[in-house]
C-alpha cells in the first residue's frame, strides 16, 4: 500500500494515541492498537489477529518466526480466520485448506475507543468474481475485533445471496506458552472427540489434555469454556466461546512440523493451537439474509492466583 492511502485510513480510523496504520512485512497494511490496558497488531491480510498482550504479560498469540507475509498466503500464527470451510474443501482436495478468508485482503469498515479506553476494530470482506469461482455464494464477513484486558473477536458471517448456505470455519487461535511440557488444556474433559491422528476415529476425552505427541483433534458438540494453564509462565490462557460446538486443538509435534515450510523444527514447543470452530459436524446453514456470529475471548491470569 502507497503511504497516500495510508494516511487515508489513519485520517478516517486512526485514532489517536491507540490506532495507527501502518505498513508491515510484506507490504500488508497491519492496525496497530495500544491502549492502557493491552496492545495488538492486527493485519488486513487475511483479516488476521498477529499479536495480543495485556500490560505486564508475555506475548498471548504464537506468530511463527519463520511465517509468510504473501500475497496468496497464510499467516502462520495468531488468529487466522478458516472460512467458509475448516480443513479441507468437503469434496474438492484442490481447494484451498482452511478456505479462502485467511488470503483475502480484508477491508477497515470501523474503529472506536470505548468507554473504558480500550479499542475496537471492524474489518469486512465480502464475495467478488474471484471467491464466488472458488464458493459460488454472496456474503459478508466481518471480523471485529475488541482490545482490552481480554481479547475479543467475532466473527460475523452473512448471507447476501438469494439462496440459502452452509459453512464451517474457526478462529484458528495459535496461542504462545512456555513449554508444551509445562500445559494442560481444561475443559473438554468427557468430551468426545474425532482423532485426526489416528484416522478420524471417534474418542472421549479423559482427564485434562497433556500433549506429548503430534495432537489433532476436533472435539465435536462443545460449548464449554476451555483453559490452557501454563506452569512455566505461571499464567492461565482462559478461553470462552459461542456460536461454536467445536473446539479443535492441534500442535504438530516434531515430524509435521519438518515438513511445514513456514514453521521452525522446534517451534511446536512453544505453540499450541486451541480453535473455536464451526464443524465438522455441527454445520451452520443460513438463509438469504441470515447471520451467525461465531465469537471467542481470550482472557489471562495468574495461575498461582487461579489456585488460592
Ligand atoms: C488444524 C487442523 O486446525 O490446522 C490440522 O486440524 C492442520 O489438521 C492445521 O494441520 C494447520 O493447517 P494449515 O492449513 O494452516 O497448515
């Protein structure tokens, strides 16, 4: 993006002291918020959370160091947004993972500080020739985006065609911890789940989830609150939901994580990825004019308090 343009967005959205555009790697426009009680960046690309950390805490989100900025690309790390299918296209293997919203160049529509000083941004993507060659639908996505002393992102998809759709998608949130080691994740205790790992087989989760081996699971029908506690940062992540009945947690371990080109060997020590999805089996099907809003918030505290 030319800096004339630039200063356009900060004249209508910048907001002074807390929002700036600029220009980030690749040449993509990132938002840059910072306000009394957190900073984040997020980017147009993709419509993409890439950073979120509260006063006086290690970073929250995960970006990988060897991550893309291209055009065409995913962003590895944040909060890329999977839609209008998560995973791979229902019945077409030559179709993008994950859809086609996390290489989407997104639109700023709004920006506001609230009341108590933190700061909202709503960024907006809709159908054009390209997109309706790959999905042949009229919609709307916008992503809004709330930095306070807890992050929170909705996700609000619409259909503008004539005729109905179903879709999937997630919030595919990377989160940063010290040690995969050092977690658990709480929550989906009892849940049961669709083990991608060991050919979709169907399982019930026992206990909380340690992970020490490649992890890709989707645990179907919950809408429960999920935590991730981190005895090395001495920090609990504590992540709620709705307008999801799936949560997917996933880390690629040693072998997977060779064979990604935009993820360092080691880098799944310090990764775990905790989605709030659509699907696989809870699908959303919406009419002309309907609307889903699939929302997360992402909240931090200290586990030794958690603990008293
Ligand atoms: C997870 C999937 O949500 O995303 C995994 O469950 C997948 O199967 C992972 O490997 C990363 O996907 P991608 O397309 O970003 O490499």
């Amino acid at each position: 993006m030319n800096s004339p343009e630039l200063t356009k967005l900060n004249r209508k959205y910048g907001i002074r002291d807390q929002l700036v555009f600029t220009e980030g790697s690749g040449g993509f426009v990132w938002a840059e918020i910072k306000n009394r009680h957190a900073e984040a960046t997020v980017a147009l690309h993709g419509g993409q959370v890439l950073s979120y950390r509260p006063q006086a805490q290690a970073p929250v989100l995960w970006l990988s160091r060897k991550r893309y900025f291209q055009t065409g690309k995913a962003i590895r790390g944040g909060i890329p947004v999977c839609w209008p299918w998560f995973g791979d296209h229902p019945t077409d293997t030559g179709m993008p993972a994950h859809g086609f919203a996390r290489t989407a160049a997104w639109s700023v529509y709004a920006s506001e500080q609230l009341e108590d000083e933190s700061t909202r941004l709503t960024l907006v993507f809709a159908d054009s020739e390209a997109t309706r060659a790959l999905w042949p639908h009229r919609f709307r996505l916008e992503i809004e985006v709330s930095v306070s002393d807890f992050l929170r992102v909705k996700l609000i998809c619409t259909n503008t065609d004539n005729k109905p759709f179903t879709c999937t998608g997630a919030l595919h949130s990377y989160f940063n911890i010290s040690s995969i080691s050092n977690i658990a994740i709480k929550g989906l205790e009892e849940c049961p789940y669709l083990d991608k790992v060991d050919q979709g087989r169907r399982k019930v989760q026992e206990g909380p989830i340690s992970i020490q081996r490649e992890t890709d699971r989707i645990y179907t029908d919950t809408t429960a609150a999920c935590t991730i506690e981190d005895n090395g940062l001495d920090r609990q992540i504590d992540i709620t939901k709705n307008g999801s009945r799936t949560t997917v947690v996933w880390n690629p371990w040693t072998d997977k994580a060779r064979r990604m080109q935009d993820f360092g060997d080691e880098e799944y020590e310090n990764m775990v990825c905790v989605e709030t999805a659509i699907g696989a089996e809870v699908v959303v099907t919406l009419a002309p004019g309907g609307s889903h809003t699939l929302e997360q918030v992402v909240r931090v505290g200290s586990l030794s308090s958690h603990k008293d």
